[in-house]
C-alpha cells in the first residue's frame, strides 16, 4: 500500500477521534458540543466506547472522575499511551458496574456502532443514578446544504461507499429511551466541516469513516481531493446529532 494510505482503515485506534478532533463548528468540535451536555456538578462520568479518550480528555476537571470503557484493547492502548484514563476492557452491554453509579454517561458515537442498541440503552440507563443525564452523539446526514450533497455525492462515486462516520444515522431516539426509562431532553443536530490541506488530512478522513474499502479506491478519493485544493483546503460536511436524556 502507498505510504500515502499509512492512516488508512478503520481498525487504527484513534482513527475516528483524529477526525472529529479536527471538525470544527461555530469554532467547536463534535466533542465539546457532547462535553456540554454533562453539567459541572457531575462527579463521577462514565464514558461508553471510548475509543482512544478524546471525549475523556474533554470532561475532566478539578473534583471530577471520568472512567473510560472500550472493547478495544488497541485503542484503550491508545488512551493509555495519552495519559486518560482510568480505563476499563469491557462490552458496553455488559458493564461492569453497579446500579445508579453514575452522575452522567455519555458516548461519542458509541449509540451508532452498537450492534444491539436497546441493550446498550439499558446498560447505560442501569448505571446512572436518578436524576443524571445520558448523553450520546451519533452521525446525521443532515443538516446539509446543495454544496455539501454534491461533494459528498462526488465522494462517494469514487469510494463505492457514502462516506460518513461509522454508525446507523437515524434512529427513533425518543421510543428506544423511554424503553429503558430515559426521558429525551434534547435531540439536535449541527454540522461540522473537517478540512483537507494535502494528502496527509485526506488520509486520515477516509481512515475515520465508517468501512474501509480497497486501497486503489482510496487512493481515487484522495487523488480526487487534491485536485481540488487548488482552490483552497477542502471542507467536508460531518452532520452531527447531539441525544440527551434524563434518568
């Protein structure tokens, strides 16, 4: 594979962190946008697939525990290697924990990639105490504008694939809470744009997407974004939905 697909993949720890670390809206990232959701009196905070722990790092403060848990062993590596933590191997579905543990739970993108949801919903509902707040960002296809469609459209004729973080993007959230004994508080949305430079940044887009998908093809999509950067760097539209929830 050409080094220029070094970050391909969907397997690299940290891939999807790298992406949405470097997406910007009114000047904030997917991740602060979650991180706002969990009220500062939360003291102890469970994050749920964390992957590497970028949203670890975005919610600590002085007073407060924030524990980290990942079936990934590669990407708790990851997370060990960055300093976050603490941190738990684990399957979200079946959490180590006790009931009515904790003050908030969140979960970037953790609610999209789960295979079976409603246990998952049930899982995160069990451990928080009464009162506290889930709170789960997951990938939206919209909002998006004419520009956004026919760049992505453009993207995708050379991927096969949609190219969109890994996840289901819509789902019936009110229903699948309340089924757990969550009351919806917020279900919103907002659009972030990751910017391509050079070839490096179009790396680690495509590493962060939701399958991988053969290298001659990547190499397609990254060959077709620098060609566009003639113009300038290249901004690529990542809709978000931001779930929020009370026990």
């Amino acid at each position: 594979m050409d080094k220029t697909l070094r970050w391909f993949g969907s397997r690299h720890p940290g891939a999807m962190e790298a992406v949405l670390s470097r997406s910007y809206g009114g000047g904030r990232t997917p991740y602060e946008w979650l991180a706002r959701s969990v009220s500062s009196s939360a003291d102890l905070v469970l994050d749920l697939a964390c992957g590497a722990g970028a949203m670890i790092e975005r919610l600590e403060r002085p007073g407060r525990t924030v524990i980290g848990l990942d079936r990934s062993e590669s990407e708790l590596a990851a997370a060990q290697s960055l300093g976050r933590g603490p941190l738990v191997l684990g399957h979200a579905s079946y959490l180590p924990f006790a009931d009515n543990s904790f003050d908030a739970v969140v979960t970037s993108l953790g609610v999209a990639v789960v295979a079976d949801r409603p246990r998952f919903l049930a899982e995160a509902a069990r451990v928080l105490r009464p009162g506290g707040v889930f709170a789960a960002l997951t990938p939206s296809m919209r909002p998006a504008n004419l520009d956004d469609i026919r760049l992505i459209s453009r993207l995708a004729s050379y991927l096969r694939v949609p190219p969109h973080l890994p996840g289901t993007t819509e789902f019936k959230a009110k229903e699948a809470l309340a089924a757990v004994g969550l009351t919806k508080a917020e279900d919103a949305r907002a659009k972030y744009y990751y910017e391509v430079g050079n070839e490096t940044d179009a790396s680690v887009l495509l590493a962060g997407l939701r399958a991988p998908v053969e290298a001659d093809r990547a190499g397609a999509a990254i060959e077709f974004l620098r060609s566009r950067l003639a113009g300038g760097p290249v901004k690529i539209p990542l809709p978000m939905r931001r779930i929020i929830a009370i026990k």
